[in-house]
C-alpha cells in the first residue's frame, strides 16, 4: 500500500484524537461525559462494529486462519509479557509506576485505534481476522494479566470477579454473539443491521475522540520532554512488531497470519492502560502520557508498519 496514501487515512484518525484533546481541554466535554462517551463507544457503537465485522460467509479456510491467528497473537502477548517485565525493571521509579511501564508496553489499543485503522486501511476482510484473531486475546490479557499486574502494588485492589468481568466484558461479549452467528451462517435481518450499520460507522470518530479526551487530562510539557515515555513508545510502537514481524517471517508466515499480528500488536498503548490505573489510584497520570505519547508517535510508525507488511 502507498505510504502517503496510509499515512493519510492514519493522520485523518489522529486529526479525531486532537479534536478529542482540544473539546477536553477547553472543557466542552468533561470528565463525566468522557466517561459517558467512553461507555457509550465500548457498550454500544464498538459492539456493534464487532459483530458486524463477524458477519462474513462461514468458510472453513475462514475459520483455519483466524484460529492460526489467534494461536500467533497469543505466543506474540507471553513473549510481550516477558519482554515488558525486564524492561520495566530498568527504570528508577516505585513499584506502581513500573507496573504501569510493564502493561503499558504490553497491551496495544486494539480497540479504540486498532479496529477501526484496520477497517479504513486494510477493509472489512482484514477487520473480521483482527476482532476474531487478535480481539479475543487481547481482552483476555487485558482483563486479566493487564488488570491484575497495575492494582498488585497500588492502594487498593479491584474488588471485582475477573472471571466474570472478562465474560461480560462488552468486547468478549461482542465477539462470542458475532462468532456464532458467523459458525452458523446467520445473517442479522433488516432493519436492524442497517441500524448496527450507523453505530458502527460512529465508532472511528467516537474512539478516537475519546482518546483525545484522556490525553487532554496529562500535562503535555512533561510528556514531550520525557526520554523515558519515548523509549516506551518504541517498544511498543517498532521494537515489539517488528520483533514480530522477522519471526514470523523467518517461520514461512504470510498474508493476513502476518499482517493482523503485526499491525494489531504494532498499536499505541490501551486505553485500558489509563482506566486501570485510575480504578486503583496507581499513577494515572504516567498511564495517560504513555498513552499520549505513543498515539502521537503512532503516526508515523502505523504506516511504516502497513508498507512492511505489505
């Protein structure tokens, strides 16, 4: 694909978080509509965006891919896993803020930039591979390692039943509905797919408007002054992808096997990242500049990566 043509379908999403930054700062949306917005883009418009993505023909060629997919994405998290934790280790800070490090090297933004880059640049094909391969892992991390790993050192644990809290979490939800309608070859009637149709199409914008708003909350004179948050930024941005990206070449992998992985786990910090933190009192602000800092990079490494994989 044409690197100007990438990078400006990639700028146009970026262009959304600032929007997003500038309604935040400026106070046109507050802290209680962001969160409003934020349930309303994982509840409601990210669900449906799913689920339509999972309506595809069912073919067993289909369904062979995205299961190989899933079993790459799911060695790329337990190699991420180990990589983060030592190189979390190599910065001076307290222990809270090192697990903050660790997770937010790890987890990419699957969803809210994820999803929807894959969509604008790869089509509808390449998002039924990314919700189905590489969605459904990435939650599960994310609700369990991700969760766990920033409330072990922080003031307060998170209360809550993970188990259930990943099974109803609305991504596995979204999924699991949009999985057995693909296995079964059931094709959601009108007019309620036209309906889906409209919420999905909001969720681009929504998404990265949402993130925006987060990033609005962090002071951005010490983020780009930071050399740490850089260097977190490109682990997570180039060094992890790319790591990727050479073993499973070396491995004889090609097409979407190679592509979903890369580009999926190739995507800012979560914004998950910054949510957790702030359910457990444990550094939210550090989270939101790693999250701040790497979607500013992002545009230039996301379609790096695209050319790459191409």
């Amino acid at each position: 694909m044409d690197f100007l043509l990438t990078l400006q379908n990639v700028s146009v999403l970026f262009l959304l978080i600032v929007v997003g930054y500038i309604v935040g700062k400026v106070g046109i949306i507050t802290e209680k509509g962001q969160r409003e917005l934020s349930d309303l883009v994982l509840k409601v418009t990210m669900p449906a965006t799913i689920i339509l993505a999972l309506q595809l023909e069912y073919t067993q060629e289909r369904f062979n891919t995205a299961l190989r997919i899933m079993g790459i994405v799911a060695v790329s998290y337990i190699v991420m896993i180990i990589l983060s934790k030592l190189i979390a280790r190599i910065y001076n800070v307290n222990e809270g803020q090192r697990d903050i490090i660790e997770v937010g090297s790890l987890l990419p933004n699957t969803s809210f930039m994820g999803y929807p880059i894959v969509l604008s640049i790869l089509g509808g094909e390449a998002l039924f591979f990314a919700v189905l391969g590489s969605g459904l892992i990435f939650e599960v991390v994310a609700w369990t390692y991700g969760v766990f790993t920033i409330s072990k050192n922080a003031d307060q644990d998170i209360e809550t039943n993970l188990v259930k809290d990943i099974l109803l979490s609305p991504g596995i939800l979204a999924i699991i509905i949009g999985f057995i309608l693909f296995m079964f070859s059931i094709t959601i009637p009108e007019p309620l797919s036209s309906t889906m149709g409209l919420l999905s199409q909001a969720t681009s914008p929504l998404a990265m408007v949402v993130v925006g708003i987060l990033l609005s909350r962090s002071n951005i004179k010490e983020c780009v002054t930071s050399i740490r948050l850089y260097i977190i930024a490109l682990v997570r941005l180039l060094i992890f992808p790319l790591l990727i990206f050479f073993v499973l070449s070396l491995l004889g992998f090609s097409g979407m096997e190679i592509v979903i992985p890369v580009i999926m786990l190739g995507m800012p910090t979560a914004a998950y990242v910054a949510m957790f933190a702030a359910n457990v009192d444990n550094d939210a602000n550090l989270a939101s500049q790693i999250v701040f800092v790497s979607s500013l990079l992002s545009l230039i490494t996301i379609p790096i990566l695209v050319m790459l994989v191409s």
